[in-house]
C-alpha cells in the first residue's frame, strides 16, 4: 500500500469504523448528545451518522467517571472535564478535516501510478511485439499472448530469455485454436448453403422432422459428394453453383440411411429379448418395427421430458423422428455431440406385453395391428382396477405413457369406451382448455400447424364467427395430430390433474413409514 493510501485510510473514518459494529442509537447511555459530540461518526446518509460501538461505552464510561469526580468535588476534576471535552471535540474536527486532504493526496498518488503503468505497458508492449513480429508470427496471436505475459516490469533483455519459450508456445497455440476456429466456422458456412440447396430439391418433400429420415444438415454431413465439397482444403467460400451435379444418387443415399437405421433399432429389439425376429434381424422384420406393440424410450432425462408431449416417454416408430429431432436440438442430451436415432433408445418388452393387451381389448390382432391403424381407431380405454385412474377414460397412446406411470400392480387389464360415450369424451377433449398439446386444427380454414385447446377455441370464437361464409364448424371438421395424446378427462369433466392421490396397500404404508423412521434417526 502507498504512503498516500496508508494515510488515508489511518487517519480518516475509514479505518476507525472499517468491519466494526456501527449504530445510530444508544437509548441506554445517559448524557447521549454529548457522547454524539465527542466521538467521530460516519456518514449513513443525510444528516444521519453513525457511531462505533465499543467507542459509544468507552467514551460514556470516561464521562460518567469525570462527572463522579466533579461531584465528589475533587481538586482539579472540572477542569480535567472540561480539557478532555476540548481534546475530544479537537480530535474529531481534525479528523473531518483532514480527511479530504488525505483523499486528494491518495487518488493524485494513484493516477500518478497509473499514468506511469500505462507508459511502462506501452513500453513493454511494443518491445514485445517488434521481437515476435521479428521471429513471423501473426499480429493476432501476439496480442492475445501479451496479456498472458503482462507485468509492470520493463521488458529487458535478460526477461525475454526468460520467457521466450513459453511465449513461442503460447503463440503457436493461440494460432492453431485461430486457425481451427476459422475452419470450422467456413465449413459451417459451407455446410449451410448445402442445406439450402437441399431445400430446394425434391428430398426436402422425403425428409422432415416428423418422418423417420435424416436432417437436411445430415445430409450434407454424410452423403459423400457433398461432403467433399464442404470439406475442400481451400479457403474459398462456395456459392450453389458448386454443388451443381453433385446431388445424383442423394435418393439411394436417404434410403440407405433410413435401412440402417431400421437394423439398428431391430438390433435394440434382439438384445431387449424381442420375440419373432430374426438375429441378425433382416429387412423382413421391417414390418416389426410399425407394430403398435413396438414401444421404445429415451434413455437420457433431458430426451424423456421433451417427449412427454408426444408419448409420454414410449414412443412407436412414427414418434422416432419427432423424438429424434428434439434430442439433436439440445445438445446436453448427449455428453458427445447430437445422438443419433439409435444412441439414446431402448425397447420396452413390459410396455409390448401391456399394448398387447390393449390391442386385444380393442378387437384387433396385436400381430398385425400397426401404430397407424390404433391411431385411426382413436378408441378410449379403462385401466381396470387402478386406484390413480379410475374412470379415467385416456388414448392409446396415454394408455402407454400411463403404463409407466402405474403405481402399483394393480393392473387388470383394458375395457373399450362405449362409441357413444366416446363421442361425448372427444367433444370434452377438444373444450379442455387445460390441454396444453398441440394437436387441433381446424379444416375450413388455413393453419400454420396444430395448435392447443385454448388457441383453438380462440380460433372458433373469432375466426371462424368473423367469416360466416365458411358456415358452422362441425365435429368432423377438426382435424387431430394422432401423434399428441389428448389430456385425459371424463365424461364429468374430471382430469387427471384434478383425480385425487393414489391411496398405496398397507404393506407399501408400512414400508414407507419405516423408511421415514429411519431417516428421522
């Protein structure tokens, strides 16, 4: 610390109440306004101080001591008083007024001190950079190696010897991170004007975020041809004319993605313990995987939580793709990139036996019977002997999201809605504004996608009212996305946010009270 700052904060209030207790008032003393006049305060706004605590006691018990002794009419005692209250109150004006000097005096010292600091860098800066710039290296990556070598130290020559080995080094590796960053980033450029172009190209009609097929942006990562122009040595920015040509066989390319994809997850199904595939599974077991029995699940967090909009965790083969685009959005999914289709599923043979049944309910061959085909029955189901659910009717696809979900083995099976009563159920469905899905549309008039419950009885309310050319809107009219359940709700309006807890067997009361005796312990 400079003799500047040292005085200052020695002689001004800053060291006398620096981390101190401080308070404003003190009821308990006697004599409080002259114990205020005799001791130095810090400013607490306005016209407001406040006051040392330790100081506050010290000095009321010197006064009280003076006071006795002038009482007791010791020789000598008023005016020993009356000199102490002159040394105190001295003391104090000396303190606030000198403190403003000491102020000055610091910050003079201190723009002083930099304005020499600056000359000095300056000075070690330029010597720096002549000597690196004498031995090639690029201004770019001698300035971010300066201030990894900065100190307030002349640049002799004795100090560069000593670091001029590490300088080289750190240089050489902030020209590599330089180089490897504009790389990277003109292959991404590169990268995007193939996706553009791929958009304009009869596949962009193949591939989307719904179908089981590879992003645009994977395309021009793996099919070859396009891939060599992206990853061409030059450094020459491309234009569309470039892959002019090069886009023949990009077809097959898809479609053999699209297969090996399909072994991959037939492979997933083999090791799960599928039945009727063949190991190693050929394309015949293709028609497995559209099956309303096959159900996979995400295996990352991140990936079940975003599909709980479209599955609820368990998800048939149409889901793949939508699941598979979330995933490759969020790039924590996967501590190593974006995962592919295949890296972040599993396959549930608990969930193939439990839609299996579900099939059967609903009169159809689970051998057979596809994903599509469930979807177009849009059946509503009962959960047999369910405490949590019960009298809940719910989709085929919430009946699989509630499968997980099940609390106890209580299962006893699925009972079909009556149609009748299921008609009124879907009515229900399209007025619960508590759905926050995106799966209504209406077909009288043009929409962007699907939208919620809510969104769409806004729609009805203004949209539709404002034009009534297009006539009323009719049950038949709203279009479903199958791939978003609805939120289950009764023929009396109850949802599943509103059933009450599930109550578990004694057996599960007892274990769980055991469990919480222990912790307490």
């Amino acid at each position: 610390m400079s003799e500047p700052a040292f005085a200052q904060l020695l002689f001004s209030d800053e060291c006398f109440f620096h981390c101190r207790e401080l308070t404003r008032k003190f009821p308990e003393i006697d004599n409080t306004s002259l114990v205020k006049e005799l001791l130095p305060g810090i400013s607490g706004g306005g016209s407001r101080r406040r006051y040392y605590i330790p100081a506050i006691y010290e000095i009321a018990t010197a006064i009280e001591d003076h006071e006795n002794r002038t009482l007791a009419r010791v020789p000598g005692a008023e005016e020993a008083f009356e000199e102490f209250k002159m040394m105190q109150k001295n003391k104090v004006t000396a303190m606030l007024k000198d403190v403003p000097v000491y102020e000055r005096w610091k910050t003079t010292h201190e723009n002083l001190v930099r304005a020499r600091d600056q000359e000095l860098r300056a000075k070690r800066e330029g010597v720096f950079t002549t000597k690196l710039l004498a031995e090639g290296h690029d201004p770019l990556d001698i300035h971010s190696a300066f201030y990894a070598f900065d100190t307030r130290e002349e640049l002799t020559e004795d100090g560069w010897n000593a670091i001029r080995r590490d300088v080289a080094k750190f240089v050489a590796r902030r020209k590599n991170d330089r180089l490897e960053w504009a790389r990277k980033s003109l292959v991404n450029d590169r990268r995007a004007v193939a996706v553009t172009v791929l958009t304009a190209h009869p596949i962009k009609a193949n591939i989307g975020a719904n179908a089981f097929s590879p992003s645009l942006r994977e395309v021009a990562s793996g099919f070859e041809p396009i891939r060599l122009v992206v990853d061409r040595e030059d450094n020459d920015e491309v234009t569309a004319e470039d892959f002019d040509g090069v886009l023949e066989g990009v077809e097959e390319w898809v479609d053999e993605w699209r297969i090996k994809k399909r072994m991959d997850l037939l492979e997933i199904m083999v090791s799960a313990g599928a039945a009727a595939i063949a190991d190693p599974p050929t394309e015949q077991d293709f028609s497995r995987l559209k099956l309303a029995t096959t159900m996979f699940s995400c295996k990352t967090p991140l990936g079940l939580r975003r599909c709980e909009q479209a599955g609820g965790g368990l998800m048939c083969f149409t889901l793949l793709g939508r699941h598979s685009w979330r995933c490759r959005t969020f790039r924590r999914c996967r501590s190593s990139g974006f995962p592919w289709y295949t890296e972040c599923l599993r396959y549930s043979k608990k969930a193939e036996e439990m839609i299996r049944q579900l099939v059967v309910a609903a009169g159809l061959d689970p051998e057979t019977t596809t994903a599509d085909e469930m979807d177009g029955l849009n059946a509503r189901f009962y959960c047999q002997g369910c405490p949590k659910w019960d009298g809940l009717p719910r989709s085929w696809r919430n009946c699989a999201a509630h499968f997980q979900e099940h609390p106890f083995a209580t299962f006893q099976g699925w009972v079909v809605v009556p149609p009748v009563d299921k008609i009124k159920i879907i009515r229900r469905e399209i007025h619960n504004m508590a759905d926050a899905g995106c799966r209504l549309k209406c077909s009288l008039h043009h929409h962007e996608g699907y939208e919620s419950a809510s969104s769409f009885q806004r729609h009805l309310r203004f949209f539709c009212r404002s034009h009534p050319e297009s006539g009323e809107l009719n049950f038949e009219d709203v279009l479903f996305d199958p791939l978003v359940p609805p939120q289950p709700i009764s023929l009396d309006g109850r949802t599943s946010e509103s059933m009450p807890p599930p109550v578990p067997p004694s057996n599960e009361i007892s274990k769980s009270s055991h469990r919480r005796r222990r912790r307490r312990k």
